[in-house]
C-alpha cells in the first residue's frame, strides 16, 4: 500500500507522480474496482513482476491513460492520474507477492 506521494523518474520526458489512492466515498470504492479490472485485462501479471523498472513504469503509465481515455476519472469523479498509477502499483505488487508464494 501506498502512503506517501513520491515521484519517479523513469527516463521519459516528465517523471511520474504517484498518490495514495483514497477511498473516502462509494464512487472511489467503485473506481477502484474499474482500475483494478481494467489493469488486469490489459496486463499479464505474471509478465509485468518480472520486468525492470523502467519497462514496469512505462506500462503503468501506458495503463493510466488507456483507463483516462476510456473513463475520464478526473472529470468525472476528480480522480487524478497520480492516484491511478498508484492503485496500478499497488495491484502488481500485489501479484509480485503471490507469485512469491
């Protein structure tokens, strides 16, 4: 779990920012379950544990934008990329424990 905003740069242009996803309503429990389907649609988990850091932040931030361009997060329920990557994150360490097992 994230607790803390921090920032990683990971080679692009601009450096990712990364917020603790907060679930103080409904609407954001709901989303959170919409990021976490649509994260694992479109990530082989067992393929993005092993990769290094800079390929694992490039598809995370590639994931972000694909769930902003479908849903629109930000205007529609003021939720921010940064929290998105962040639940991303979170999800495929999530994995990277199980596998662990």
């Amino acid at each position: 779990m994230i607790t803390e905003p921090f920032t990683v740069d990971y080679g692009a242009k601009v450096p990712l920012k990364f917020e603790p996803y907060s679930i103080d309503s409904y609407v954001r429990e709901d989303f959170l379950s919409v990021i976490y389907d649509h994260a694992s649609r479109n990530i082989i988990m067992s393929t993005a544990v092993k990769m290094d850091d800079t390929r694992l932040y490039r598809l995370i931030e590639k994931t972000t934008i694909s769930i902003c361009k479908e849903y629109s997060p930000t205007k529609n329920y003021g939720i921010r990329k940064s929290e998105i990557r962040a639940a991303i994150l979170v999800l495929i360490n999530h994995y990277k424990g199980e596998m662990k097992k």
